[in-house]
C-alpha cells in the first residue's frame, strides 16, 4: 500500500435544498433565542409593574395617615378653621407607570418583529 492519501468524494444529490433546510433550521433557533429573551424582558416588566404598584399603595396608605392626622375631629368641638402653617409642594410622583408602559410598548415592538 502506498503512503499517498486516498480521497473519497460522495454526491448528495439536492444538497442545496439541504443547505436551505439548514439555514432553516438556524433561523427558527435564533427566533426560539429571541423569543426566549422578550419573555425574559417581559417578565421583568411584569416584576416591576408588581413592585410599582406596591410602592404607590403604601404611598398612598402614607398620604392618607397624613391626612387622618390633619382633618380636625368634629365630635362637638367647635370648629376650628384650618390654615396650613407651610405650603409644601406635594411630593412628585415618579414617572415609574410611564417608564413600565413605554418598555411594555418596546416590548410589543420586539414581538411584532419577530413575528415578521
């Protein structure tokens, strides 16, 4: 036997068919890929949507004890004209609902595309 190396060719008749199944198939598992990360993103959202409502819920519980505490008892007290000594500007609600909607809507975009 010779020292020469010995080649074999194989014809795969419609290999180009089987290039773009191929192809295919990448395709579809970058698209599982990308969907994987939107779901992830979403969940996210959905996280700190839960936690934005439980923030303004004891915002809230804490503005209305403020108020509790401020509103005059009427239990046959005379009534007492109320006159805030400061004017303190309410605090600011953050803008974290406008921020959770506009990353849901980027979200809806990223879907839409990869629909597409």
């Amino acid at each position: 036997m010779s020292n020469e190396r010995e080649e074999l060719y194989v014809r795969v008749d419609g290999y180009r068919v089987l290039l773009q199944d191929l192809e295919a198939v990448n395709q579809i598992i970058e698209n599982i890929h990308e969907a994987s990360e939107v779901l992830s993103q979403v969940r996210d959202v959905k996280e700190k949507s839960i936690d934005t409502i439980y923030e303004n819920i004891d915002r809230l519980n804490e503005k209305l004890e403020d108020i509790e505490m401020e509103m005059p008892e009427v239990d046959g007290a005379p009534t007492v004209e109320y006159a805030p000594e400061n004017h303190e500007e309410p605090d600011r609600i953050d803008d974290s609902v406008q921020e959770l909607h506009s990353e849901l809507e980027n979200l809806q975009s990223e879907l839409s595309d990869l629909g597409n």
